[in-house]
C-alpha cells in the first residue's frame, strides 16, 4: 500500500484518492468556437508520461483536488500541493 | 530453418538423443532497411509481421523489439480467449481472431495449445441477469455462440463455487460461450516468430527505438539503440507504451497507462475446466495444464509504467477469489506479476494511421490484447501493406475520438475493463 500526501489532511492510503488527469489542460472556450479536433484533443489527449508526471488527484475523503508530481516507473512522489489559487 | 514438426519428426528425434532440433527462429542482425518496420515484438507484431509476408507477400519485413519478444504483455497476459462482447463491430473483430486461433496450431506448424473450455461469467441478481441475456441475444445477434445459463447449470459447470447461504454474490446464471478458452501465450508469440522468420522477415531483439526519422513531413524510419533503420511504412504495436512513441513522434493518444496484475498459486489436481469470471467481482481465473489458477481482476488505479502490481488491486482480486470459491482460500500464491496495459476511454483498440505520415498504430487493446493476437495481426498487416483498412478495422480508427463515433465497450459487454 503506497501513501499519498494530502495537502489538507496528510499521508493516506492511496486507495483514498482518484485520478483526475493530467495537469496543465485547459479548456478551449468559446465553446462555439472551438473545432471538433481541439475538443477532441482536450477531452482524450494524454501525455501519458513514462517518468516525471504532474497530475491532479482527488481526495476522495476530503473531497479537495490538488496537483502532485510523481515518477510512474518508481511510484515516488515528489511534491503534493493545493491547486488553490495557483496555476495547474 | 527448423523444418516441420510432426509426431515422426519427434519419433525420429527422440530416437536420435534431440540432437537435431535447431533454434526455431532467427535472432537477426538489424539492415540498414525495410519495406516495412514492426515496432513490437509482442504477439501483435510478430503476428502482423507473418500475415505481411503471408497475405501480401511483403517480407523485406523487420520487427523490432527492445527487450526479448514476447517479454510485454504477451508474456503476462492470464491467457483467455473469447469474444463475448457487445457491439457488433467488437464481436465481428475478437470472434475473428477467436476464428483465427481455431485454426492457429495448424496454420504455424506449432501447438499453440489453445483449448476451448469455455467460459462462464456468472451473474448474481435478476437484474444481472437482464444484463447478461441482453450480450447473450447481442452476441447471437452478432453470429458468435452465447447461451444464457440457469443457476443449476452454473453449478453443474463450476461446483465448487460458493452456494452458501450468506455468500456475498448469490449464484443467480450466468453468461456461457463454449468456444471460447485459453491458450499457450508464448507459445502464441514463438509460433508466429517461427513462421514469420521462415518467410523471410526480420526478427531483431534488444533493438529499442529512440526517436523516429521524419523527412518531409513523412515518418521514413526509426533511430534505434543498434543504429537508424528505414522504412517505406512503420507500424507501431507496443501496447502501453503507446503513449511513449506517440511523444518521439510529436502527437498524443486517448490512451492512459495502468498496471493489470495477475497471479498463480500453486498447482493442484483438476478442479476447473472452464474459464470462470464473477460479474460481482470481477475475479476471473482458469486452470493452467500444470495445475496452478491463473487469477486476473482488474487495472491498478495507480497510471503507472512500473511493471508490478500494488497490493490494494491484489488484495480485492484474491479477496473475490475467496468469496467465488472459498476452498481455494487452502493456496498459496507461487508468482504475482504486472504488465502495463494502454487504456483508451471507450475500451476498444485503435487501429489506423497515426497523426504522423507513413507512422501507424495498433495498440489501445488495454486488458483484452492476447485474445486479438491474430486479428490484430491479420488486420494490421492489411492496413501496412495497402495503406487502407480492413472492413473490420474501420471503426477502430482514431478519426473515432474526434467524431464521436465511440465503441463503449467499458459499458455495453459485462466484463470488467
């Protein structure tokens, strides 16, 4: 079982928190304007990182989304933060 | 090359001390280039390398594969073969491959050990059940063999299941298709390597691809880690690690990268002739010739590229385990593994030209890339060599993710993906 640092509550299991995607997406708007491929691109394109990777995750306890860097290949975690206030 | 195997041949060798026996497929040097280069070699690419040289006749062919083939996922895969699923476009093509693996052992001269014991998805509640004889009628629909089963039937298949009175998941039917199995999956990769190499093409191992050679807008090679091979056309069939060509080469996919785990215990006397998978779950298992449970569940929650499983997936698969048949709680587990698995939001793989000129990909098989070795194969091999889709390749295409034209897998058939 690996822990995970919620910025608000502090190390939990990780069967606590879910993925939200990838971090640094931003919705194209106007929605009226906005092309069948770049809606596209936004609702399904991933980077999906082998390495260094910045994700959002939920706390599903706390029920707070914030930003976390972690390795995929070793699982290590880097650094937790809040989203709050901050770019993602 | 090796020549045929045959029970004389066999008689002939026994006789002889097997000293005859020579190494079933070249392990080759790597040319300068090719008509076409396989990026993979797992049972999609050795497979779509074999119908390249055998359907089309192209066998300046060369499959490149970073570590040993057959290593990814072919290699961790819990070796089930079906094709009990929901739209007509996925059963026309996993009942193509299953029709493909009927015949397999013969077409490659290579027992490939595909047995077909069917398998049962059991259901718990009458509610499932609606569930279940909706894929049943979808798939008789689709013209592959389905039969709904009563409880009694269930238990008559399985006995061992657990028919307590305060079992969690009531045995309520289930979902039976006779022609579906398992199979040898090295065996499945070897055999295909073995007549692919005899027809020509190009097997080249610890050959990892680094980037790719781009020359007026049109993928023309790969750089790899044993020098830069070119191409007329590049197939990419590297199952979770999709995402990371798709970055070499400039474009990003519908895919996420999870671990899928599976397990076996120790082996015991024949106590499963069928392939069995709780809906309530999502434990399914079968029982290898040697004697261990083959136990598989579903993906780790954790995006990962570390081939290894985390314990919380493995403790709700072996707990399933327990719940399904709780005199299999006796076992010991022998070997625990991960394979890294590329997930694309409807469930169903993506075959069809990349973003990238002259780069194409199969690949976003996700949990279920063993049991469409075949048609993945066949099907890839027809776009490389015509540049055009195979009927049952078309809805596969990528354009699906910018019309919207999805294969909702993930909800319409009732197996965990």
């Amino acid at each position: 079982m690996q822990c995970f640092t919620c910025p608000f509550c502090g190390p939990r299991d990780e069967t606590e928190f879910f993925y939200g995607g990838e971090a640094g997406k931003e919705r194209p708007e106007p929605s009226a304007e906005v092309t069948a491929e770049r809606w596209a691109e936004w609702l399904y394109g991933e980077t999906n990182s082998k390495g260094p990777s910045r994700e959002i995750w939920l706390h599903l306890t706390c029920g707070e989304f914030f930003l976390m860097e972690r390795h995929t290949v070793t699982h290590e975690v880097f650094a937790t933060r809040a989203t709050r206030g901050e770019e993602a | 090359m090796a020549g045929n195997y045959s029970a004389f041949r066999l008689l002939r060798e026994g006789l002889r001390g097997h000293s005859g026996w020579q190494p079933a497929w070249r392990d080759s040097e790597p040319k300068d280039s090719y008509q076409v280069v396989i990026i993979g070699g797992g049972g999609h690419g050795l497979a779509t390398a074999y119908y390249l040289a055998r359907n089309h006749g192209i066998r300046r062919v060369a499959v490149l594969e970073k570590g040993w083939i057959g290593g990814g996922n072919t290699g961790r895969n819990t070796t089930a073969i079906r094709s009990n699923y929901f739209y007509p476009e996925s059963v026309a093509l996993y009942d193509f491959a299953l029709r493909l693996y009927e015949g397999l052992s013969r077409e490659l001269n290579y027992n490939v050990m595909f047995s077909q014991r069917g398998i049962v998805v059991v259901a718990h509640s009458e509610a499932e059940m609606e569930m279940a004889a909706r894929v049943v009628n979808a798939m008789q629909i689709n013209n592959t063999d389905a039969e709904l089963l009563t409880r009694e039937q269930v238990l008559e298949k399985v006995p061992l299941l657990n028919q307590g009175k305060d079992a969690r998941f009531e045995i309520y039917g289930g979902i039976w298709q006779g022609r579906a199995g398992t199979a040898r999956h090295d065996a499945v990769a070897w055999g295909y390597a073995r007549a692919a190499s005899a027809l020509g093409v190009d097997i080249v191992q610890n050959c990892e691809v680094t980037g790719f050679l781009v020359e007026n807008g049109r993928c023309v090679g790969v750089e790899t880690s044993r020098g830069t091979i070119r191409a007329e056309v590049t197939g990419m069939a590297v199952a979770g690690h999709s995402g990371v060509l798709a970055s070499m080469a400039g474009f990003r996919l519908p895919i996420r990268s999870f671990a899928l785990q599976a397990m076996v215990s120790e082996p015991v006397k024949p106590c499963l002739d069928t392939v069995l998978l709780y809906m309530g779950t999502g434990t399914y298992l079968s029982q290898s010739d040697k004697g261990e449970l083959v136990i598989g569940g579903g993906l780790d929650r954790v995006l990962s590229y570390g081939q290894r499983g985390n314990p919380p997936m493995q403790e709700q698969v072996i707990s399933g385990l327990l719940e399904m048949v709780p005199a299999f709680g006796q076992l010991k587990l022998l070997r625990q593994w991960a394979g890294i698995v590329d997930v694309v939001p409807d469930s169903s793989p993506i075959i069809g030209p990349s973003p990238l000129p002259g780069l194409f990909m199969n690949g976003g098989w996700g949990t279920g890339g063993f049991k469409a070795i075949p048609a993945g194969g066949w099907l890839f091999a027809h776009l490389l060599a015509t540049g055009e889709h195979h009927e049952i390749s078309r809805p596969f295409d990528l354009e699906r993710f910018r019309t919207g034209r999805l294969i909702d897998e993930a909800a319409g058939s009732a197996i965990p993906h």
